[in-house]
C-alpha cells in the first residue's frame, strides 16, 4: 500500500440539468481527520453521506471541502391571474366617464401587482435526485484525484526519509567505529580516572572504589543504546516498506531515535563521539519534519 501525504488539492465540475456544480478539496496536515465542509442551501441531507465518503478514503489531515453550485439560464414563466384582470377591467369600465377611455396597454398591467405573476419553473424530484447523483458522483473523483496526490507526495516523502535513515545508520557507523570505543581505549580512561580518585581521597574505601570503577564502565559503554537505535531503524524500514498510513508509528520512533541519541551524548568522552551524536540528532529532526507530512 503506498504512503500518503497529508497535502493535496483536487478539484472536479460538472454539470446536471441546468444546474453546474464544482468541488474544490484541500488537505494539510493534521493529527486526526479533521473536515470542515461547506455545502450550499438546499444540500444540506447529503452531509453524512458526504463525510463517509470522505471517511473511507482516508484516516488523517486538516480538510477543506466546498461544494458551489450555480444554476443556469431558465425560462421565466408567466401566470396571469383572471380574477385580478377582471377586476381591473371591470374596475375600468366603472370609471370609463371619469378616467382616460383609451385601451389598457400591456406596461400598464405589468405594472399593476397580481394581475401577472412570473416565476421560475419548478425543480422536480426527478431533477434533485439526478443532481445530487451527480453531485456526489463528482466527489467520488475528486476524492481520487486528492488521493493520487497525496500518494504521489507520499512517493517522494519515502525517497527523502530513505534518504534520512541511511543518514543515521553513516552516523552510527562513525560512532561504532571511533578509537575510544575499544576495549584498550575504555581501559586507559578507567585507569586514568581511578589514578585520579586515588590521589585525591587517599581514605578512599575499597567498596566506594569499586563502585566508582563499575560506573565509569558503565558511562564508557553505548553499546545498548547503539543496538537500540539499530533496531528502530530496521523498523523504521519496515514501515516504510509496508506503506499505508504509518506517520504515527514513524514519528514515536522518532522520539525513540532521540532518546537513545541523548543517552549516547551523554556518555561520550569522545569529541568526534559527541560530535556525531548532534549530528544524528540533527538527522533524526529533519526526519521528524518529514515523518509530520505522512498520514
């Protein structure tokens, strides 16, 4: 399954009767799926329809989704309305030896109300059920083209953490193979730092001694938390081969990455150890940035 990012744009339109709609989807990253939809007056029982579509294509992102919908030219119709003309009529008749007897012209009974009505023709539900077919037809597009995307952004985010991880393993290679590691190394060191709790506690208690010398050995070995890291980036891999929406596993192991690499800076008596350590941190919160991107 391949990885998603989280940013895409799509855009689908159509038409359907007299009526042209368009759908514009945006999406940016989220922790959850979070969907803001704005439907125009009349739409509004589509809504649940509209979010489990949306729902079952993808698990992760800030959304966006509008719907404008504009209708096109019609046909005005027009009523008259007998009973009011006749009433204007007989109105004139009445009045015919006190007002103007010349013939009623057609501006004249525009202009009186309710004489004639106009309006558009009524929708019929043949035509909203076809319209919200194609409407929802529509969305179904422009959800594929929002997926393809964010797949093929997904496509390119691999490369780059790939990228990344191989990074890390140069830079734990670097610290695994740095002089002070070696046994001859952590031995020097140990004798030195023992020469120097002697000479300065001459009634230093051989237990305390002892305790001192396993702390030392211990502080001089990062071999656990460099095997660690080892296996987060086999996992790390593994996620990144299996696909899917694995952003959320990526970025604990992310926080994993920066635990060990504290540690092993912690320890380090090495510049070029410590060195590496930064760098790696480095590494691993460029990887991080990345890993916020994917679903």
């Amino acid at each position: 399954m391949p990885l998603q990012s989280m940013t895409g744009f799509a855009r689908r339109e159509g038409t359907s009767g007299r009526s042209r709609w368009a759908w514009e989807l945006r999406s940016v990253n989220g922790k959850g799926l979070d969907l803001k939809l704005r439907l125009p007056g009349g739409l509004e029982a589509l809504d649940a329809d509209i979010r489990r579509r949306i729902a079952a294509r993808f698990s992760r992102g800030n959304m966006q989704v509008g719907l404008s919908l504009n209708a096109g030219e019609t046909q005005i119709q027009t009523t008259i309305n007998q009973t009011a003309l006749a009433s204007v009529l007989s109105l004139r008749e009445q009045l015919r030896d006190v007002i103007d007897p010349a013939p009623l012209k057609l501006d004249t009974l525009l202009a009186i109300r309710g004489v004639i009505d106009f309006k558009e023709p009524e929708e019929s539900e043949a035509d909203k059920t076809a319209r919200e077919t194609a409407v929802l037809a529509g969305l179904d597009l422009a959800l594929a083209d929002l997926a393809a995307m964010r797949e093929s952004e997904g496509t390119a985010l691999e490369q780059v953490l790939l990228l990344e991880i191989g990074e890390m393993e140069t830079l734990l290679s670097a610290i695994e193979a740095d002089p002070s590691r070696t046994p001859s190394a952590i031995t020097a060191r140990l004798v030195q730092q023992i020469d120097w709790l002697t000479s300065h506690a001459a009634t230093l208690d051989r237990d305390r001694l002892y305790a001192e010398t396993a702390l030392l050995a211990a502080k001089a070995d990062v071999r656990e938390e460099l095997d660690r890291l080892r296996a987060h980036i086999m996992a790390a891999r593994a996620l990144l081969s299996k696909g899917g929406p694995i952003g959320r596993k990526l970025d604990f192991l992310c926080q994993e990455f920066n635990r060990e690499t504290n540690t092993i800076c912690s320890k380090s008596t090495s510049a070029a150890v410590t060195a590496a350590g930064v760098d790696l941190k480095v590494v691993i919160d460029q990887f991080r940035e990345q890993v916020q991107n994917l679903e």
